[in-house]
C-alpha cells in the first residue's frame, strides 16, 4: 500500500494529466460532484468523506457534496450507485463494499469491477488484536497462538459482528495459525470492546483508532497488529508479520482500507481528473494529520494500484469466508 507526498501526489498528478485528463478539464467538471458515503454521518468513514470532499474542491473547481447512504453494511448504497450512472459522483469505496460484502453475499446488486472504476486508495486502518488480561495472564502473541492451537476452539474472540473484516481477520488468523478460536459476534465494536473488558470473551479484533483508549488506560492487553509492521502508536506491540514461518505469517498484513471509485460511465479522462483532485488532497499537510489523529494511514497511487487492491482483496477474503464456512443471518 503506497504512501505519497506532496511531490509524489504532483508526480501523478502530471502522469494522470498526461494520460488524457487535459482535455476533459474544459467540460469537467460541468456541475458540483457527489461523494456517496455509504455510512451513517459521524462515523470514520463519514470524517473521511467530508475532509476530502472538501479538500477535493479547489482542485475541482467545484463542491463535492456528501451523500450520506447507510444500509446493510455499505452494500445497498454500492448497488444504487452502480445503478446510476453519473461521471459527477464519487463513491467512498471501502473493504466491505468492494472485498468482504462480495465475498460473504450471493446475488449482490453491483460487480465491485465491473461497475466501478478505481480512483485512489485513501487511507488504511490497522487492526489489533487486544485480550483481557485476567482471563489470558501474562501471554504474549506467541504464547496466546500456540495455547489456541493446543485446544481448538476453547479460545474465543470477539468481533464487531458477524461478517465484518475484524471477523473475517480472527478466521484469518486462525486459518494460518492453526490456532482456530470461537467467533462472539457483537453489535459494533463498543459493545465488543465491553465484552472483553468484563471477561464476557477471551479477546477482541478491533480496528486500532478505536481500541486505543481501552489499551492506553490498561483495561486490555495488546497483543499484535495487523499492518505489516509495527505502528507509532504501540511501538513494543509486534506485528503479527514478525511471527514468520511457525504461524504462517510470513508478509502478513490485514487492514481496513478506504478509496475513491467513479462509476463505470466515467472517461478516462474524467477518472484521472478525479485522481489527480483526490492526490492533491491526500497531500495536504492538514488533512494528513487529520486522518492521522483518527488513527488512519494516508495511502495514494494511481488508478490502476488501486484496482489491484481491490482484484486481491476480493480472492482473499473469498477464500478465508470459503476456507471457515463463514454465513452471515
């Protein structure tokens, strides 16, 4: 996953440009733009939106209007979007709608390929895996894996529900480790995190913003990320990366990720006027460090890096939700 600087964004901004974009900048854009946030307001994934369509503006030339869309874990909005086509709306692509929603759920309304044209990664949230101390004392990652591995299925882990990625990333875990727990799904991730604090489940996937001030104040014991190496934020935290060959970690990373797509109708050019407006953003020194103080990794990259992103993430998750026999009521 790329990171970018101002620089870098400038770099493939030109690229883009040169691939066509220039010739669209007289007609496009022709009115204000949509960024369909498939989310309720609040939210990460609507902080996320708002900031760039408002940083996305003097690139454009134009507002970028948030919609916001909730529904069935963004799946709903990904199918009217796909409906609809329209080279002035944008739509914040996530891992739910474009990797696990596809792979968990048969007869979707939209292809996440087929009907949508990458635009840019945003950004990338880690993971973490966090236990109650009372409950699982004194174990490091190493020590937790081997003793899930000893008794199959007597440890278990909490999720913020069932078929969100931090479930699909504990069957992940298990699948490589052989250190297979027990799923507890919850309603979200507060009551997930409650759960683990009262002792009501052994330990917790969570995405890093939100389990640090559980981890900080010492009511739950971090134990490894997801990212590929370790973060600023829990720098005596291993990765689970660091695990090499005897859990099947070699080069692991498992993230939440969130980008741009148009929807197919667009031009090349209108695509790489888009990236060329979402780079310049992610760029932006003050919107960097408000996506950081989330907890966020500002990402980058053309179109194409993306749309690789997304090709891989959709086998992967296909294969974890096949592998663990993962349904969803």
């Amino acid at each position: 996953m790329t990171n970018i600087t101002r620089r870098g964004a400038i770099g493939l901004a030109g690229a883009a440009l040169g691939a066509g974009a220039a010739g669209a900048q007289g007609a496009w854009p022709a009115r204000d733009l949509r960024l369909v946030c498939p989310f309720p307001p609040g939210g990460t994934t609507d902080v996320i939106a708002r900031l760039m369509a408002t940083a996305m503006r003097e690139s454009l030339g134009r507002a970028v209007v948030v919609e916001n869309q909730p529904g069935a874990g963004s799946t709903l909005a990904a199918g009217r979007f796909a409906r609809e086509a329209d080279d002035h709306a944008l739509f914040l692509s996530q891992i739910a709608s474009h990797a696990i929603g596809p792979a968990l759920y048969r007869n979707l309304a939209y292809d996440p390929e087929a009907d949508f044209r990458a635009v840019t990664l945003l950004v990338t949230v880690p993971n973490v895996l966090v236990v109650n101390p009372a409950k699982v004392p004194g174990a490091d990652i190493r020590a937790f894996l081997r003793d899930a591995r000893a008794k199959p299925g007597e440890r278990n882990f909490a999720s913020a529900g069932n078929g969100t990625s931090t479930h699909l990333t504990g069957e992940l875990i298990g699948q490589l480790s052989g250190g297979r727990m027990t799923h507890v799904p919850y309603r979200g991730a507060g009551p997930a995190m409650t759960a683990v604090v009262g002792g009501e489940v052994d330990a917790l996937i969570d995405n890093l913003p939100t389990a640090l001030p559980q981890i900080r104040g010492g009511t739950v014991r971090a134990l490894a990320v997801t990212s590929r190496t370790r973060v600023p934020e829990l720098p005596d935290v291993p990765a689970l990366s660091e695990l090499g060959a005897e859990f099947g970690f070699e080069g692991f990373e498992a993230q939440a990720w969130f980008g741009l797509h148009a929807h197919k109708s667009a031009s090349d050019a209108v695509v790489a006027r888009m990236s060329t407006a979402a780079l310049a953003a992610l760029a932006d020194a003050n919107v960097r460090q408000q996506l950081a103080a989330r907890g966020t990794v500002p990402a980058g990259g053309a179109p194409a890096d993306y749309a690789r992103l997304v090709t891989a993430e959709l086998a992967r998750w296909a294969r974890v939700v096949r592998d663990g026999n993962v349904t969803v009521n």
